[in-house]
C-alpha cells in the first residue's frame, strides 16, 4: 500500500493516475499540511477512486488546540463523512507531550465508520510506546511516523519496534523522506506494509511576468508522478 500526500487538486490527480493506493489530501505545504478548503475537498471526492483521507488540521505549528479549533476541527470530520470520505487523518497533543486521548477518542468516535490516522503529532510525543497504546485505546487505525525523527530512514530502528509491538491492533506506516531510492530497504528492516510519501517536486512560476520589485521566487508545491510510479512498481514487485 502506498499512500501519497498531495497539497492541490493538480497533485491529487497526478498521483491517482500515477498509482497511489490512497491519498492524504492537504493544503499549504509550507505549514506541514492544513485541512483542504471545501471545494478542494467537493471535486477531489468527485473524481478520484482511489480512498482519501483528508487531513483535519486547522492550522500550522504545534498540536496543542484551543477548544475553538477543536470545534473547528468536529465541524470539518462531520463535512468530510458528509463528502463520503474513506478516512480522515487527526493528531492532537498535551502540553506535556502525550497523546490527547479525551479528544482524540472524541473525534475517532465522531469520525466513524470511516477510518482514522494518526499523523506525525506522534514524532512530537514524549513516550512513543505510551503513545501508541494511547492511540489504540482511542480507535485510531494508523499511525504516520518517521520514528521521532525528521527522516523515516533514521528513525527505521524505532519504526521496526513499534511494528512489533502493535501486531495486527494498529497499522503502523512510515512517512518522511520516503522515496523510490529507499522504499525496498524501509520496508524490508521495518516490515511495513503501508508507506507514505509526498513525492514532492518544486514547479517555477508559469507567469511571462513577474515584478522584479517584489523580489519573488513563487513556485508550487506539486507531485513527482514518475517517483511515485517507481516506488509503486517496487512495492509491487516486494509483494507479488
């Protein structure tokens, strides 16, 4: 199974044609990912057939939440069951660095039947096998991790023992700087089943135009469809 994060609509498509087995669908990569706006949201269940899984974040920076962006947040899974979304993806911290449980069981429970991933709030906790018994009892279905560190590669060790130890109660899926030329290794020392990757690419401005007074460099956040074609075909000739 290989899950791929797309930031816009153009990326969304690209990468289903490309051969992801699902989507983590976001918005504004420079903030690690935002919840999709609603017509973002609207046309990708409207032509996409593979499942995705739409990120429910209000915001960037730390996962600490006020109780008005977790309202925010019960308002935007409520939309997204609407929608018919297969699953939703939450991450919701304390302040003293373990899981929320209170509110992260709230919004599962809100969430269902569709699925729930946890996503890489679990990097930032401080006990990472509490954490992920925490996220079991709060009927969670997966957890996005890099091992608690920026790069899934470097975090492999940890990766591979929380595999273990969850078992069959909770997949447990690498993501962060998952790419074709390490997708075989990370698979094979974790024994993972599930990968994430964002494939990302870089795209320069289409503008003829661009005021040198502003002194702008804009580009997008887009997907590299032949990498994600590459690490499909290698996870496909792992378990054939």
């Amino acid at each position: 199974m290989l899950e791929i994060a797309v930031f816009n609509i153009g990326s969304a498509l690209q990468a289903a044609k490309a051969g992801a087995d699902r989507l983590e669908l976001c918005e504004n990569p420079q903030e690690g990912g935002t919840t999709p706006s609603y017509g973002t949201l609207k046309l990708v269940k409207e032509k996409i057939g593979i499942p995705v899984f739409p990120i429910i974040r209000p915001r960037g920076g730390y996962f600490l939440y006020s109780e008005a962006e977790f309202e925010v947040m019960k308002q935007d899974i409520r939309l997204c069951k609407e929608l018919g979304f297969e699953g939703v993806v939450i991450g919701l911290l304390l302040a003293d660095g373990n899981i929320d449980l209170a509110r992260t069981s709230a919004l599962a429970e809100l969430a269902y039947p569709m699925d729930v991933s946890f996503h890489r709030a679990f990097d930032r906790c401080v006990d990472a096998f509490k954490g992920l018994e925490d996220i079991i009892a709060a009927g969670c279905t997966r957890i996005l991790t890099s091992g608690q560190t920026p790069n899934a590669g470097d975090g492999k060790e940890l990766i591979r023992q929380l595999i273990s130890k969850a078992g069959d109660r909770i997949v447990i899926m690498p993501g962060s700087g998952v790419r074709s030329s390490n997708i075989r290794e990370l698979a094979d020392y974790t024994g993972a089943k599930e990968l994430h990757s964002s494939a990302r690419l870089n795209v320069k401005s289409g503008m003829q135009f661009s005021p040198a007074g502003m002194k702008e460099n804009l580009q997008r956040v887009e997907v590299d469809a032949e990498e994600v074609r590459k690490m499909k075909e290698i996870l496909t000739s792992m378990y054939a």
